[in-house]
C-alpha cells in the first residue's frame, strides 16, 4: 500500500468551494480541515485576521489563498483495485507580498 496525493478536477480550488462543498460528507472533512487548520495557526500566532476597515493607514494587508488535495492511498489485491481517501490537506499561501525598507 502507498499514499499520493492528486490534483483531481473535484478538489476544491477556492476556500468558497471547499466550505460549501456539493457532497455532504467531503464538504464535513473540509471543513473539519479548515477549522484545525485556523485553530493550528492562530495558536502558533501566524495567522490574525484582520478587518480591512480597522488596518492601520500606511499598512499594507497580505492577500491569502487556500489550496486543497486529497491524499489516497492504493490498495492492490489479487483481484480488486481499491483507492481510499485517507486525509485531507491543505495551506494558506501568501499572495501578495510586500518588501519593507531597510535602514
């Protein structure tokens, strides 16, 4: 038995798609995912949310986008292919990153 992970076309690409997901029970491991996920970061003080309203003037907001796979693995018996999705993974990359000025 060995784990890949994919790219499939039904994987979510947006975080819109992932929370409202069409199957019932892959939209609950989503968003099992992603509530951990900003649980994880929040607790670790990598992640604060910020209103766009309330950033401070001068300040620059840094953009983020999610991005989803489903890792399975590949059973091959004598006489049966079987394929389990066995977690779901993701992260939240930076999309717009401004350099500061040194001094």
């Amino acid at each position: 038995m060995s784990a890949i992970v994919t790219g499939q076309n039904d994987e979510p690409k947006t975080f819109q798609e992932a929370w409202y997901y069409d199957d019932q029970q892959k939209r609950k491991k989503w968003r099992t995912f992603i509530s951990k996920e900003f649980r994880d970061m929040i607790r670790r003080g990598v992640w604060v949310n910020v209103n766009r309203s309330s950033a401070r003037e001068g300040r620059k907001l840094i953009g983020s986008k999610w991005v989803f796979k489903e890792k399975i693995t590949d059973d091959f018996g004598q006489d049966s292919c079987v394929w389990a999705i066995v977690k779901y993974l993701g992260l939240i990359l930076a999309t717009t990153m401004h350099q500061l000025e040194m001094m």
